[in-house]
C-alpha cells in the first residue's frame, strides 16, 4: 500500500513510473538485493541510519492514523451504497489496522536497540 501512496500519483505518468521503477531495479541489483513485491516499498530503511529509520516510520504511524481517523469520518458521513463500496471499505480497514500494529512493532523494535545502543556507549 505504502508504494502505491508513494510512487503511483495520479500525477505521475505512465513513462515516468516505469522509468523510476528500471532506476530501482538497477539500484537494487548493484546493491545485491532483490526485494519480493511485499517489501519493496520498505527497501529503503536499509539505506537509513536506525535513528532515520525510527523517524521515517513514526511519520508514516502518523499518516496512517489520519488515514484511519479520514476513513472513519467517511464512514460516519456516508455508508456504503452498494456491497462492493462496503467490501473496498473493509479492505482498506483492514489494510490500515495492519499496517498501524506493524508499525508500533517497529517502532518499539527500533526504540528497544536504540536504548540499548545509548546504554553500551555510556558503560
């Protein structure tokens, strides 16, 4: 989900989507690595100090918890008119919830080494 925000913008073309997305895959082979489909959008954490990290995934809890609190609104303005409506809804519910508990996962994950990298250089 997080690539689809990120790198397929309305505003983006066609040509220049595929041309980012050749860019990346030769980046990607030079680095010698190959991302699967589900963590391509998270590949870029390996370039980033635990410190960036940490501050890149507390900026994307925050998007999600406004994605969650703007769905929620839409749902308090309108239900769904149809099934299908009601079936993309859930999905992105779903989406969301997942992404949040992965993200405190993370987050606290990166807090837990950061805190315990501070300890070993003060001893």
């Amino acid at each position: 989900m997080w690539h689809i925000i990120c790198l397929c913008l309305p505003a983006v073309t066609r040509s220049e989507q595929q041309r980012f997305f050749t860019l990346f895959k030769e980046v990607l082979h030079a680095y010698g690595r190959e991302p699967g489909e589900m963590d391509i959008s998270l590949f870029f954490l390996y370039a980033l100090s635990p410190e960036e990290a940490l501050t890149v995934l507390e900026e994307r809890l925050d998007l999600v918890v406004r994605s969650q609190d703007l769905l929620a609104g839409l749902n308090e303005c309108e239900q769904a008119s149809d099934d299908m409506q009601a079936l993309i809804i859930d999905h992105m519910h779903t989406l969301l919830a997942a992404e949040y508990e992965w993200l405190q996962r993370a987050i606290a994950q990166l807090q837990h080494q950061s805190g315990a990298h501070i300890q070993a250089v003060v001893e």
